[in-house]
C-alpha cells in the first residue's frame, strides 16, 4: 500500500513538474506568433506613422512580426476599447496617446473604458509639443500681447480646434484659465478644416501639434508664438517656449506610449519594455521620431502609469472648469 502510494506521488510530482516546465517553456517562448499593435486612428496620420516607425524596430527586438492595425473611431476610444478587451497574453498592444488616455476620459461623460485601471503600461514613446501659431495679419507678436489684446476684445479673437473636447481644446481652455484670455473656440471636425480657416483669416489662431503645424508654419501660412516643450524646438529655433513666453507652469503636450491589457503577465510585460526601449533607442527611430517633432521618452513602465493618471487628472480638471462635456 505504501509502495503505491509512494509511486503516485511520485507520478502526481513528475507530472507537476513537467507542466511547470512546459508552462516555463511556453513563456519563455514569448513572442510565438506576430504581435498586433492597434492604431486607434485612421491611417497617414501623425499616430500612424509613429506607430509603424516603432513596430517595424520592436519587431526586430522581439524577433518577431509586428503588424500595425488600424480602428479608428470615436476618438480612438474604440480601438482603445478593442485593447482593453481583447486576452492579456501580449499579443495585442495598443498605441495609446494623450487623447485616448487623456482628454477623452476627461471630456466623455459615457467612455467605454477606464483609462487607468483597465491597462498595462509598457512605455512613453515619444512627446510632442504643441505650437500656438496666429494668422499672418494678427496684430500681436508674442504671447503676453496676445492674452492683453485679447482681454481688451473679449471673444473678438478665435480659436480653432481638430475637435470640441480634444487636445487643442483643452490645452487653449488650460492656457485661458492660467491667463483670462477672452477668446471664442470653433471647432472643426479635423485639423485639416481648423488649419485652412485659422490660413484664410477667418480664425485667429490654432494651438496643433507641431508636426501638424509645422508645414504651414515654415509656409509662412501661419505664425508662431509660443511652444509647449521644455526647450526649443530644433525646428523652430526662434519661437519661445511658454515658459520663456511667461507662463511657467503651463504644461500641454502630445504623446504616445505602448500598453497592453490589464493582467499581463510580469515576464511578458518585461519582455515587451525591454524591447520596446531598445526600439525606441535606435537610431533610425530616434532621428525618424525627431523629424516628426517628437522626443523619444523610453521610461519605465511605472513612470508612464503616473504620466497618465496625472494627464487624467489635469483634463479633467480643465473640462470641468470649461464646463466641456461630450457624448461619444
């Protein structure tokens, strides 16, 4: 009876350790099969080309295929919902950005997700700051100028947006608050329609990112007055940062970073972070992520968790003080 009892859990044991092993083997493995990064956008856009630039590198780190999907909609809520859903294996990630898991949780009374709960950070891949630029007859030169005429005009001056409750809507709302500028907003259903009326005259300005704004700029289209970064940016030497311009504490910027669904596993979450920052560090990336207007951030996965419940928190802030509140 001992005998057998003995050989059982022997065999119970054995067993036990060959699926560890396999399950161990399985992990390891990671990536099998072509990893999906999802685009909550529509193609040709800025989003889009960052997130074929660094799929095509994260590939290569993973030693693995990387396709770019695009679903687009909404805002990009629902490629961004399509994430949060799908099986947290590592297999399919998302492009997030300062709208997915920024303004839209703070401007959408409904949202199909939880920015900050339903997903795991991988990354911050980049930050691109935004431009404040003017038509070509407007009569201030710099910001300070700006905000006073303003004041003296109240809602005289217009502002342009790609969309009501999107990121040039918030960051102009941000800029007001900090400041009492009196300006009108107009939305446009794209930045492409905001940019030829701000072109044309008939709006006063448009606060775009940079590589949005930036064609038109060195058109001489439009005109630029203060830039949202840090420092300077190296394509446009001669426009002051906010800070330089006298608003210091004025933060509003773009960004993307990489996550996955809730419950990734530790070893893939490792595994995809190491990879992605190799990526991100290439130089071919790097020059390709500067071309576009953007700084390559590459942190670690907390810093990218605090960078979005900090926008999360500041947006939504912003909307309500601007009593900003949509339907998807």
């Amino acid at each position: 009876m001992n005998f057998k009892k003995t050989t059982l859990a022997l065999a119970l044991l054995t067993g036990a350790t060959l699926a560890a092993g396999a399950a161990s083997a399985q992990q390891a493995a990671y990536p099998a099969k072509p990893v999906r990064l999802i685009v909550p956008f529509a193609p040709g856009g800025t989003a889009d080309i960052i997130g074929r630039v660094f799929a095509a590198q994260l590939g290569t780190e993973l030693g693995a295929t990387v396709v770019v999907e695009n679903k687009a909609g909404a805002g990009g809520s629902i490629g961004t919902r399509y994430v949060a859903d799908a099986a947290p294996d590592g297999y399919i990630l998302l492009l997030a950005s300062s709208s997915t898991h920024g303004t839209n949780p703070a401007v959408y009374k409904s949202l199909t997700y939880d920015a900050v709960q339903d997903f795991t950070a991988i990354t911050q891949l980049v930050t691109v700051p935004g431009v404040l630029s003017v038509t070509k007859d407007f009569p201030a030169t710099d910001l300070n100028a700006l905000i006073a005429a303003s004041k003296a005009n109240p809602d005289k001056f217009t502002y342009a947006s790609s969309g009501a409750g999107g990121l040039g809507n918030l960051a102009m709302e941000l800029m007001k608050s900090m400041t009492g500028a009196k300006l009108m907003h107009i939305a446009y259903r794209g930045a492409g329609p905001a940019f030829t009326d701000v072109i044309s005259g008939q709006v006063s300005m448009i606060w775009e990112p940079v590589p949005a704004s930036l064609p038109y700029i060195k058109g001489g289209q439009i005109r630029p007055i203060a830039i949202a970064a840090d420092a300077r940016s190296p394509e446009l030497p001669d426009t002051p940062t906010f800070k330089e311009a006298g608003l210091p504490r004025y933060e509003a910027n773009a960004w993307n970073g990489l996550l996955a669904p809730k419950g990734l596993p530790d070893d893939v979450k490792k595994t995809l972070h190491d990879a992605a920052v190799k990526a991100l560090n290439a130089p071919d990336v790097k020059a390709k992520m500067a071309s576009l207007g953007g700084t390559v951030v590459a942190g670690s996965s907390e810093a990218f968790q605090q960078v979005i419940a900090s926008d999360v928190k500041k947006w939504k802030n912003v909307a309500a003080d601007a009593n900003i509140q949509l339907d998807q």
